[in-house]
C-alpha cells in the first residue's frame, strides 16, 4: 500500500446520506414535467453537480426548459432541498466519521473536503464537524463537475500536498473517475461493482478497520 500524506473526503454519500433528500426534491421537480423520478435515476445523480443533475433529468423527461425557467428550476429545487436538511445534527454523521477525523486530527493529518455541492459548508456547519477540515473544496469553488478532476486537484492545493500523496473518500463512480483522473488513491465506499475503479472497497466508513489507516499514514 502506498503511504498518504492527505486524507479529502466526499460529502453526500461518505460523511452524512443527503442524497435521500436531493432525491426528494428531484423527484418533486421531475414530477412537475410529468416524470416519476426513480431510485435508478437518482444513482447517476450522486456526485455530480445540480446544473447537470437537471439536465440528465430534462433528458430522461424528453422535455425542455426555457433558460430562465431552467435557472428558476434550480432555485425552487434547492429552496426545497435546504427545507428538508435543516434537521441534520450531529447524530446524522455516518458511524464512523466523527472518530476518523479525531483520529487525523491526533496524528497531524491535513483533510480536506472535496464536494460537488454547494450547501457544503452549511451541512458540515449541522453536523458539527467544521473544526477537522482544514480546507473545503465545494461546488463554490469548481467549475467542472465529477468525474472532471478539479474539485480534488484543488483540494490538494490547498493543503499544500501533491495529488500522489492524497486519498480519496467517495461513493459515486464519478467521485471514484474524478480522483483517479486527479492521480490520487481511492477508497470506494458502497456497491464494488460500480466503484471498481477505485483502488479499496468497504462498504461504508464504519467498516474500515483502524489498522488500514495507520498502515495510509504509516504509523502501524
Ligand atoms: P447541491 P457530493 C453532490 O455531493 C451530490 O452527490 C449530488 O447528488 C448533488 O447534485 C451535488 O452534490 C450538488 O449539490 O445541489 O447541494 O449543490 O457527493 O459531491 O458531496
Ligand atoms: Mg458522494
């Protein structure tokens, strides 16, 4: 295994599940075009950016927006979407995360956050857990949605680390594309087939034996 200097992390999907939300809320604006939204579509949603999220979604509906509507669009959505995480605390962390950035923390490891999103900030804000990121890399800061892999190469710069010497914590297959397009080690989190790109699969943060990070930062 490869040392790492750097740990960036994914958002939706790695340190806290909003994806249920953003598919709410999708699903709320496709069904204003008169498509019912699935779980399937919402899939090739997860980490890529909402411009295109709505785009993939006018797409699959065969239907067109004018594109001040579109813009209009996208404000309802997220309007709906920043209604339904306002009751995100600090007990909707996934299990395992607060203890793993401690952990970075006690060993003077730099983390950054690498997210399509721009609610990043505000989410991090509700889980507590701004105080561990040294740096926040979100859809603010990039122009370029995964798998595109500026969102990272940012991330890295501002740690003032090379992107060989950064892993990445994800769980879209365009999470997983933009890392290695960025040069960087991967942990796949979720389903191994879709991430097969990536470089180690767990299921989840929860299942990653303390062991496989001291062995990252060669402290075993
Ligand atoms: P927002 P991540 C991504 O977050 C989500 O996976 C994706 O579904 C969403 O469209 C995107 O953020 C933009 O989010 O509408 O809040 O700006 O996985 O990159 O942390
Ligand atoms: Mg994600």
């Amino acid at each position: 295994m490869k040392t790492a200097q750097a740990f960036i992390f994914d958002l939706d999907g790695v340190i806290v599940d909003t994806a249920h939300y953003h598919f709410l809320s999708w699903k709320k604006t496709a069904s204003s075009f008169g498509y019912h939204l699935t779980e399937a579509d919402n899939e090739q949603l997860k980490g890529v950016n909402r411009v295109v999220s709505l785009e993939r979604i006018l797409e699959w509906a065969n239907h067109r927006l004018e594109p001040a509507v579109f813009d209009q669009t996208l404000i309802d959505k997220n309007e709906d979407y920043l209604k339904r995480i306002q009751s995100i605390t600090t007990e909707d962390a996934l299990e395992g995360v607060p203890e793993l950035l401690s952990f970075l923390r006690q060993e003077e490891i730099p983390v950054a956050l690498g997210s399509a999103s721009k609610n990043a900030p505000l989410i991090l804000k509700y889980l507590e857990l701004l105080p561990y990121f040294q740096a926040l890399i979100d859809g603010n800061q990039v122009s370029k949605s995964k798998p595109d892999p500026e969102v990272f190469l940012k991330g890295a710069e501002a740690l003032g680390v090379e992107p060989q010497d950064c892993i990445v914590f994800e769980d879209a297959a365009a999470g997983v594309a933009a890392a290695k397009n960025a040069g960087m080690q991967v942990v796949g989190l979720g389903d191994a087939e879709v991430l097969d790109a990536a470089d180690f699969h767990f299921k989840s943060i929860a299942e990653i034996p303390m062991d496989f990070y001291k062995q990252l930062i060669n402290r075993s």
